[in-house]
C-alpha cells in the first residue's frame, strides 16, 4: 500500500508536467484570459493578430528594404512633386484594393511660399458609420531637408504600420459597422520654412476648418471618438509617455495592453521593459492633432517623444527628446528596427481590436 502511493506521488509531478507541457499555449492562454477577464471584464482574446504566419507576413509589408508596404513609400514626399503624388496614389490604391472608402480631401492655404495645394487621404471601411476610430499619421516630407530625405521615421513607417492593419483587420472588421475604423493620411504636417503655428500642420488645419463646417464627405467631427495619431516610430528603443490629459483612459488601457502581451512573450525582447511609460508628461507636442483637439476631440498621441525631464535618460540613449535620425538624411531604411516595428505594429492592432470590442459590447 505504501509502495503504490510513493510511486503515485513520483509520478504525479511528472505527468502533470507532461500534460503542461503538451497544453502549455493553450493552458497559459486560458489563464492570462481568465486574468484578463477578471482584471478588465472586456478584455478579449487578440491572438489571431499575433502568430507565426502574421508575423512572416507582417514582416514581409513592413521591412525597410523588401516591405511590399514600406519601400514604396520610401521617397522624397515633398508637396505638389511628383513623388508626392506616387506616394499619395499608393495609399489610395492599397485601400481602394481593400474595398474601403477612399476620399482626396483637397483643399488651398496661402504659405510663406504662395498658395499651396494640400490633399489630405481619409479611407473608410464603413462609411455609413456613425461612429468612428480615426488612425493617422502624415505623409509628406520635410520640404528644407530637400529631395534625398525620405522621412522613414517621420512618417512612412507610421503610414505603412496604417495600411497593414487595415489588411490585417479587414476581414475581422466585417460585421463592425457601429464603430467603423477611419484613417487618415494628413498632408503639408512639415513645415515649409521653419516651424511654427502657422508654418506646420497645413493638411490638418484645413481638415479640420472644413470638416467643422461639414464640407467633409463621411468626416465629421462629433463622429470621432477617438483620433490616434501615429509620428516617428521605428527607431529604437522607443519613449512613450502620456501627452495629452483627457485620454488617461486610452493611455491606460495601451499600457495594460503591452503589459500583457509582453508576460505573455508575445512582443521581441529588445531590452527594454515597456514602450509606453508611467507618466504624465508636462508639455504636448506640436502635431497634426492640434486642430482636432482645439474642436474637443479625444486624441492619443503616439509618438517617441522623451520630455525634457527626462533629458539626461535621452542623453545616454545617444538622442534628444525625438529620436537621433530625426530630421537628419539618417532617418532612412536604415533607422527602421525591426523588433520595434513588429512590437509597435501589433500593439496598436491589439489596441484597435479591443477598442471596437468593447464599444461593440456596451
Ligand atoms: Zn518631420
């Protein structure tokens, strides 16, 4: 009889450890959900974001040098040139291909240098949706770096990230047509001269002029619950702290969200323990949101930013408060990390897809 138990208590351990490891996804699975859930009663499974074959094939749209997303916008993007307009059809063309609502939202602003033309892209997959989750970035280049500068950083990184997550979520989008995701690609964000209020953030200023006089085809303002903004990601070793006061909730939310998937092993470790900081910062930055915040809409800011408290951190990563390549001939395919970029890539994925779950779910 004593025989019989120590052999059964021998052997328990071990097959308890065969059946952990047979069912260790699975088994880790159900328990982070299971956390999740208590913790955050919307929280849900986003693992078809996250396996091995999205990853090959995130990779494969996003690397600097093959990326079928990135590399073609990898050109000097300059206002009213050629390459602009390359850069703007590629855009539209992607998510016309994709079946999503595509508008040129065109419009003139007398500059420093005479009147210019500014095209703003706005893409929809439900226009008919009264509520919307805007994503943004801008895609013109610094116009005073000249024609060799191809802002990967700033921001055709952002932009590619835009368009792979609306390949990525197009099909789960499908029967989403309460909250529809909406992105917009701003025009004219670079200053012409030098910056400064009224020498930045052309496209923005005239989207948001017209669409408060709702000049906008499917662009209202009061239709935004949330716009995101996406500038200078795809450098290392990213900074990212809470800029804007009245999206604490959203802020929140995108920490507990990286927290997750790094317990759970889902983002490469390059080092560092979280993107998204602890901390209020006491200055925003100047972007293409500002008209959009001046007309009351919730904005989350993300972009690698160190604020000046934090100078001395920047200093011994070798930068200042943006990244190194900022604004250099240096922010080109070879300021693009990879690891960064899948990490980034799909924790705002994560962070739509549970958005739209749980304005879903009210
Ligand atoms: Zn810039």
């Amino acid at each position: 009889m004593l025989k019989r138990k120590t052999i059964f208590t021998l052997l328990l351990p071990i097959l308890l450890s065969f059946y952990f490891y047979t069912n260790r996804s699975t088994l880790w699975g159900s328990i982070i959900t299971y956390i999740s859930k208590k913790e955050h009663p919307n929280f849900i499974s986003y693992g078809r974001f996250i396996n091995s074959s999205t990853r090959t094939k995130v990779n494969g749209r996003l690397s600097p040098t093959t990326g079928t997303l990135l590399k073609p916008l990898l050109i000097s993007r300059i206002i009213e040139t050629e390459n602009h307009k390359l850069a703007r059809e590629f855009i539209a063309d992607s998510l016309k291909g994709l079946g999503w609502d595509v508008y040129i939202h065109e419009a003139e602003m007398d500059t420093a240098l005479g009147v210019k033309t500014f095209r703003n892209i706005i893409a929809t997959k439900y226009p008919q949706a009264k509520d919307k989750i805007v994503l943004s970035a801008h895609y013109d280049t610094n116009p005073v770096l000249g024609t060799t500068f191809v802002g990967a950083i700033d921001s055709a990184l952002p932009c590619a990230m835009l368009l792979d997550l609306a390949i990525e979520m197009n099909d789960y989008l499908n029967d989403k047509v309460e909250l529809s995701l909406q992105l917009v690609f701003f025009d004219g964000e670079e200053a012409l001269q030098s910056w400064s209020s009224t020498d930045s953030i052309y496209g923005a200023r005239l989207l948001a002029r017209d669409a408060k006089l709702n000049l906008v085809p499917n662009f209202k303002i009061e239709d935004i619950k949330l716009l995101v903004l996406l500038d200078l990601l795809g450098a290392p070793r990213p900074f990212f702290a809470q800029l804007i006061a009245k999206t604490g909730k959203e802020y929140k939310r995108l920490r507990f969200i990286e927290k997750s998937l790094r317990n759970e092993g889902l983002l490469f470790d390059d080092g560092e323990n979280e993107y998204f900081r602890d901390y209020q910062a006491f200055n925003s930055v100047e972007d293409d949101h500002i008209p959009f915040l001046e007309l009351g809409v919730k904005v989350l800011h993300i972009i690698d930013y160190i604020p000046y408290e934090f100078m001395g951190y920047a200093q011994s990563l070798g930068r200042r408060e943006f990244p190194s390549v900022w604004h250099t001939l240096n922010d080109d395919e070879n300021a693009i990390d990879s690891k960064t970029t899948w990490n980034l890539s799909i924790l705002i994925k994560v962070f739509v897809f549970d958005y739209i779950e749980n304005v879903n779910k009210k």
